[in-house]
C-alpha cells in the first residue's frame, strides 16, 4: 500500500485510565505503517495522558473530564477534519484490536470507493466470550430497529471513514451508542458502507472495559428516548 496513502489517515484511539495498555496499541499501530495518531484522553485519573505523550508520532488530546467513548470520537473526528485528514479511523484503546487490520480496512474503502467500513468481529472464527456475543446481538437488533440497516457488528469500535462522510456527522451522544448513530447518519446520508472482518482477542482486562449489562440498558435508554 502506498506510504501517500497512509500518511493521510489519521488513527483516533479514545482512551480512559489505559495506561496499562496504550503503549502497546500506539506501537502496534506505528509498526502497521500509520504515523498519525491522535489520543484522546477522556478525563484519564491514571498516566495515559503522559504515557502517550511520550511518542512524537503521537497527538494527545485531553477532555478535563469524563465525557464519553461517543465524545472522545468525535473530537478526534473534528481535530483529524481540521488538520487535513483524507480517512479517519478508529481503534479501541484496551488492545482487543489488531492494528494491523487498519491496513485492510484502508484497503477496501479506498479500493472499493466506499464512504465507511465497519470491522466486524463476527465475520471470521475468533474466540469472543458468549457476554460479549449476547450483548453484541441485542445491539444489532436495536441497531436495525433504529437505523434500518443489520450489521453483523454494529457495535464495532474499529472503522475507517472517509473525511467527506465524517464532515457531515452530526453525534449527539456521548455513549457507546455513538456507534450505532454513525450508522444512522450513514444511512440518512446515503453512505456506501461494508463490514470486513477483522481480529479481535478478549482478556481479563478487556472484559472489565466496554459495555455490560448497566451500560447496556442505558444506551437503549437514550437512543429510544426520542420515540
């Protein structure tokens, strides 16, 4: 893949108290070949603020407090438009991607003149926990509920856009169900989207992160409050 390419994608990694983690996802993502790396730190109370600032490749952006996954996003999203971005992606900051994956996801969506690919965690044979599974099922049904379109991995942190697609987001929330109004915006403005397969590994510390049951129930809680 052409180095031009990749020098205008920039990598948004929300994170929040990933000190344990972050260095190794900015590294991989560095050995992926991506030098524009951009951090947000959201409202972290341990040191992955001083843990990223540690990479020259790397832009760190601090919210004073906690506002959110869906935030965290979109001020990666805003910052990445202002500075000249071609694609946007996003990656967990917990280390359950392969960064390397980005490559792929770059791939199609610039090969296949597409506005947004989803990486989806179901579309090859990874060892997901049954929660993780169940969760991710009651999200693709709300997802389809809400949006119209059915993804195997609508609540996939991992995804590249385009900067056209991504000026014309307008995010009003701050949750994880951010993901599924990316969806939702892609579908109003008629958006070419796919999901590809991606990697994907759970450990002990990845599973104690991300959504359960309470955020769960929550997330459903303000995406149906409009209805």
């Amino acid at each position: 893949m052409p180095t031009s390419l990749k020098d205008k994608v920039y990598i948004i990694i929300p994170a929040k108290n990933e000190e344990n983690h972050i260095s190794e996802v900015i590294n991989k993502t560095l050995n992926a070949g991506f030098s524009n790396i951009i951090v947000v730190n959201d409202g972290s109370t341990d040191e992955t603020k001083l843990v990223a600032e540690k990479y020259p490749a790397v832009k760190v952006l601090s919210h004073i407090i906690n506002l959110g996954p869906g935030a965290s996003t979109y001020t990666g999203i805003k910052y990445s438009i202002n500075s000249g971005a071609r694609y946007i992606a996003t990656i967990d900051a917990d280390n359950q991607h392969n960064p390397a994956n980005l490559n792929n996801l770059l791939e199609y969506i610039s090969e296949n003149n597409l506005d947004l690919v989803i990486g989806s965690r179901f579309m090859k044979k990874n060892k997901i926990p049954s929660s993780r599974v169940f969760y991710n099922k009651i999200g693709n049904v709300i997802s389809y509920f809400i949006t119209g379109v059915y993804l195997s991995d609508s609540q996939s942190g991992i995804k590249i856009m385009t900067q056209s697609f991504a000026e014309k987001l307008a995010m009003n929330y701050n949750g994880f169900e951010f993901c599924i109004e990316i969806i939702k915006q892609a579908k109003i403005h008629e958006a070419k989207m796919k999901e590809i397969p991606i990697d994907v590994r759970y450990t002990k510390a990845s599973m104690q992160k991300g959504q359960n049951l309470v955020t769960g129930f929550s997330m459903v809680a303000r995406l149906l409050k409009p209805f």
